[in-house]
C-alpha cells in the first residue's frame, strides 16, 4: 500500500483534540492499527478511502457506506462494521447489535453494538466485516462512487495517514502542508471534468482559471482576484504554437468539431515535406495535441526531467557559446539500423553513411561538394558531410532524435573526423563523443522548440534550444523534481464524436487507471506501435454547451470518466447599472424563469451578456446592442424563429406587430394566413 498523504494544521488539531478527549486512548489506537492492517490485506488504493471524524465518531467509509466505526459511549466502545446482508445472522444476539439495511436490499448491512475495548472484538465478526469490505471495495473502486461524499466538511485527512502509515496519533509528524511523496494531484481537484452550462455563463473563463490553479497554484492563491495577472499567467503557461513552443508549455488547448479525429488527437499517418535528394513521397507517424502533452506530462510525472537536467546542467556562460546540431544515427523507424545507435553508444561515437565510398580525411569543404556522386546519391550528401566533417566542431553538442518527436540521447563531440572503411555497421564517417544523455525517451519540445526534421544531420537554431532543458534553475542541483502539472483544455467536447477522438484511450484517462495508480493501463497505440499510459499530473478539463446537446445525450463512457461542474446563469455577479432603472439582475432573471418554463435549464441565457454594461460610456445603448446582435438572435434559435413564442419571453415591448399588405397576394381570397 502507498503511504503518501497529505495534510493540514487544522485537520491535525481537530484530530488531537479528539484524541484528547478519549477516555481508552489504546483502544482507539488499537482501531488505527486494525484499519491499517485491514486496507493492507485488502490491498485497497487510499485514494479510494475516506477517513472521516464526526460527532464523536471516527470512522472508515467506502463511497458513501460506512464500513469501520468508533466511538466511546456508555459501557465502552462503540463499533460499527460493515457486513454482507447474507451474513447477519451470525452476529452474536448478546452483542444486542442494532442493524441498518442499504439499499438495494440483499447486499451489504451495517452493524452496531458496544464492547469493553476495541480488542475484544470477536474475530470471527471482524473476519466477516474483511469480507464486505473486500466486496464493496471491489464495487466501488472502478466507479464515481470513490468521491461522492470526497471533499465534505467531516473529511480528515490526518486521520486517513494514520491510517494508511499504521501510526497513532501521538506518532504523526506535524502538519504535510505538500509533499513530494505525496500524489501528483491534490484530491480536491478532479483529474478529468466538464464545466457545462447555456452559452454566456463563463465556462471557457473559469478554464482559464482552472488550468493556472493546477499548473501554479500559489501564483493563483496570491492573485485570484487580478483577472489580468491569471490572464497573463494562462498565456505564459499556455502552448501557443507547437511548430515553436516557448516556456513552460504546461497547458495545450484544442476545439472538437465534427471533422476532428483521433488521428489529429492521439497520433496519425501524415505526408512529410520532400526534401532535397527525395525520390518519393514520404510519411511520419505524427502525434497530436493529447499525445504531446502525455509525453510532456509523463516526462516530468516520473522525475526523469530533473535526473536528465542535472546530467547536462551548463552553466550560463557554457550556454552562451554551445552550438546544437541534430543527427540521426540509422533509420529508428528500421529495426535494422537499432545496431548502429547501439554501437555508437557503446563506442562513444556518432557516425554517418553518405558518401561512404570516400575517405574526406583532410578535404575541405569545396573538394568534398565537388565529389563525384555514385547511383542513388544526391547532392544532400555533400551537404551532410559538410556539416559532419567541418560545421560540427569538438564542444559542441549533438542531439540524437528517434523520428522527429523524440529525443534518445544527447552528447558532446570530443575528437576530429576520422575514417574507418572497415567498420562493422557499415557507416564509415566517425566522431568522437561524451554522452551525457543516452537511452532515454525524451519529448522533442522539452529539448527544442520547433518539432524536429528528417534531414540527417543539421545545425539548430539556438534561440530555440530550451534554456530551461540545458540550463536549469540551480534549485534542482539538490535532485528535487518539481510536481510539475499540465492541462489539456477540450472546448465544446460535446461537439465531437468522443468515441472516435479518444478511441481506446478512453479507458486509460480514469482515475485509478493512469500510470502509477494501482489499476493502472496502458495500449498499444495503432500506428506508432508505442506502449502508451497516461500519468496522473496531466488534467483534462472540458467544455461542453448544453443548448448545444444536453448532458444525457453525451457518451455514456465519457460521462462516467469525467466530473461535472454546472456553470449556471448567475445574475447575482452583473454590476448594476445605477444611471438607469434598469435592473439587470432582475431582467435576466425573468427571462431565464421564462425560458426554463417554455424549454429547459439547458436553453438559457449567460450572464455574459451584461457582464460589462456597466463600463460602456452610454449603458442603454450598449444594452440595446447587445439585445440586437446576441440575446435575440441566441433566442430566435432556441425557438427556431417563433415570434410568438419569443414575445412570450421578452414581452410585447420587443416584437412589434406588422399589418400584411393583402394587395401581395392578389387572387388569393381562400388563403387564410396570420401577419408576423
């Protein structure tokens, strides 16, 4: 069992003076022990437990049953276990035990009675309680039912480590405000949610706060209420372009629509830009938005980021003058060619085919343009030589990609050129190297900025070699690896066919199935043919317009995996307009009670609409505007230009009846119709 945890001062102390109060504190010490070895033997994940105090009574709870229970009361302890129904009438009627039945009926019981310590238990009542438990654990563990009391006043969190540690209270340290130890994601924040409402209620604005709260949660503690200062910060942290990222890159961002695909989400077969020498139309297997950031994500989740940093860590003035090529060593896409980097790793050496048939020992870069070129050559392999002979001198560093998205080894380039005709893999060009890096699987972006080409080898563009990745902040000098987060925002995901985007991922972005979870998955992926999983410091946090299409009609699997946080109208933020009587709260309102009452709380309107009113120079007329080009317009939608019905909701003050002109429809007396 895991024994990470976390929390705070005031959960700690409201277990202490508990604890105080007791008069057989080693009774519940006993208790604590007993829960401990209990979740060990049923192998349960604490992140599916909840430890709660309330009312005098300590207790263990599975979803919303309780399972494990004491409390102090007349003639000893209280206990309450969690049994099968089946089994109830085993327990003791001397116990006098009180009963409570959950529903559906025929499953599982709670019983109630009182003993003189918690040791005198009998076992055979606690080997039938292990047995419920087993059961509902199981039930329980793959559904919602894990957080549905999760996060209410009653929860203890220093209870839940004693707990889980097998420590009694006088044992727990002081208050794990953080922890490295502890989970990659704090328990009140959902991996996976959908903010969902009408249009205009603030979903994409509250993304916006959601993703700087997980990525930075002390900035955002410290400026929660500068909009512009979170703004600032979403766009520092935000990937704005991934042909050239820049910063942190801890949050993509992505739209459904209906021609977006798992090949644009998770990975697809994509044609490559020709490049000189190209005989043929060549393809990649390229990643999407989601892969990117689960590699990103995963990188940093299982603290190779900072191991690989501290491997390199230059110091600004070795930045200052490091020069970057890319080389490919062989084909990574030919299992052949693994015998080349292996070799090259093993020798401490890179090395490179063109023009094998000529030794350029000695040549300068003019003779070697001016070699003669042998069938299936092209003038590239002048230039690649070039650049590995000349442009590549000794300090400086060569960063070794696998395909175009992943980077397996970097090193520094120690000797001269030299020539081996003879070499058993074939490439007779070599340099000497240190590796600083090898072996590894390193997401292309953490290293360079722009995604990598598929010439062989090539000089990169400093400005966008990460600094960060090269020349770390010295803080991670001490081995620590920062809990870095990252967000994947999914606008309108109801607009997409989620089936098909997420494909067999689906599965893997639950809870207790990401990486590192004790139910934890992973797929082969289709077209690359990696072994895939999703860590758990990468959030997922959608949006979803129910005018659009209602929460029942969503994906059932998407539903189950995703927490939904309702974004309603909220009249109660609009600022007043006080140069006028227009009472805009009031107004919007009225016309949302109107609406519910004529469709649904899915078909209303946002407070968006008024929500800066107050800061135009004539407020009337900006009100008018934005009835004229949004309000109506959102309502003539919804009730598919019915102007009765539209009346109905604004009143007659916006719909104006006109008089048909009867001399339109000359002979045509028969024709009864009724004037807009």
């Amino acid at each position: 069992m895991s024994t990470d945890g976390a929390y705070n001062a005031a959960e700690l102390e409201r277990l202490r003076t508990h604890y105080a109060g007791l008069k057989d504190k080693a009774s519940y010490d006993a208790f604590v022990r007993s829960a401990h070895e209990l979740l060990q033997r049923i192998g349960a994940d604490p992140y599916h437990v909840r430890m709660a105090i309330t009312r005098g009574k300590s207790m263990m709870e599975f979803g919303s049953r309780a399972a494990y229970r004491h409390s102090e009361g007349v003639g000893g302890i209280r206990v309450g276990l969690l049994m099968m129904e089946a089994d109830v009438p085993q327990v003791p009627q001397e116990l006098n035990p009180n009963f409570h039945y959950f529903q559906p009926r025929g499953e599982t019981a709670y019983v109630k009675f009182t003993m003189p310590k918690w040791a005198d238990i009998p076992p055979e009542l606690l080997a039938l309680n292990e047995k419920a438990m087993r059961w509902e654990y199981e039930r329980i563990k793959d559904t919602k039912l894990v957080e549905i009391r999760r996060g209410s006043g009653t929860d203890n969190e220093a209870l839940k480590y004693a707990v889980v540690n097998g420590v009694t209270v006088p044992e727990l340290p002081k208050a794990i405000e953080t922890s490295e130890q502890k989970r990659k994601q704090d328990m009140s924040i959902p991996l996976n949610r959908i903010l969902y409402g009408p249009p205009g209620t603030g979903k994409t604005h509250h993304t916006i706060n959601a993703a700087v709260e997980i990525c930075d949660p002390e900035f955002f503690a410290q400026n929660e209420a500068d909009r512009s200062k979170i703004r600032a910060r979403f766009e520092e942290l935000r990937v704005k372009d991934w042909r050239n990222v820049q910063g942190p890159g801890q949050i993509g961002f992505c739209t459904f629509h209906q021609s977006f695909s798992y090949e644009d989400f998770v990975e697809g077969i994509k044609p490559l830009a020709p490049i000189e020498g190209d005989t043929f139309l060549k393809y990649e297997v390229r990643p999407g938005v989601f892969k990117q950031m689960v590699d990103r994500a995963s990188f940093h989740a299982s603290g190779e980021a900072a191991k690989v940093k501290q491997l390199i860590s230059l110091s600004p003035n070795e930045m200052a003058k490091a020069e970057f090529f890319k080389l490919s060593l062989g084909n990574s896409n030919d299992p052949n060619d693994q015998v080349i980097y292996d070799y090259c790793i093993e020798h401490g050496v890179i090395a490179i085919g063109f023009l094998g048939q000529h030794d350029l020992t000695g040549l300068t870069e003019q003779q070697i343009r001016a070699l003669p070129l042998e069938q299936g050559q092209s003038r590239y392999d002048h230039t690649a030589m070039s650049y590995f002979a000349h442009y590549l001198k000794d300090g400086n560093y060569v960063i070794v990609t696998s395909g175009n998205f992943v980077v397996r080894a970097i090193g520094r380039v120690t000797g001269g050129y030299y020539y081996d005709p003879k070499s058993e893999i074939g490439y007779p060009h070599f340099r000497k190297v240190e590796w600083l890096v090898k072996n590894e699987v390193i997401p292309a972006l953490e290293v360079y900025g722009i995604p990598f080409s598929q010439q062989t080898i090539y000089k990169l563009k400093k400005e966008s070699v990460q600094l960060d990745f090269f020349a770390p902040n010295k803080a991670l000098s001490s081995g620590a690896d920062p809990a870095k987060r990252f967000v994947l925002i999914i606008d309108e995901i109801n607009r997409g066919n989620v089936a098909g985007v997420f494909g067999e991922l689906i599965t893997l972005i639950e809870e207790n199935k990401r990486k590192g979870r004790p139910e934890a998955l992973e797929v082969t992926l289709p077209y690359s043919q990696e072994a895939f999983s999703i860590p758990d410091n990468l959030y997922l946090v959608g949006t979803m317009n129910t005018a659009d299409r209602s929460v029942e009609a969503l994906d059932a699997a998407l539903r189950r995996r995703f927490s939904f946080v309702q974004m309603a109208p909220d009249p109660s933020i609009i600022t007043p307009l006080d140069s006028t009587e227009i009472d805009l709260r009031r107004l919007l309102n009225t016309i949302n009670t109107r609406l519910v009452q004529l469709l649904d709380e899915d078909h209303r309107i946002g407070h968006s609409h008024f929500w800066e009113l107050h800061k135009a120079s004539d407020p009337l007329s900006a009100l008018r505007d934005a009835f004229a080009d949004k309000i109506i317009p959102q309502l003539e939608e919804y009730f598919h230009r019915d102007r009765a019905r539209l009346r109905l909701v604004l009143g007659k003050a916006f719909v104006e009846q006109v008089a048909a002109d009867e001399k339109l429809f000359l002979n045509n007396e028969d024709m009864d119709f009724e004037p807009r």
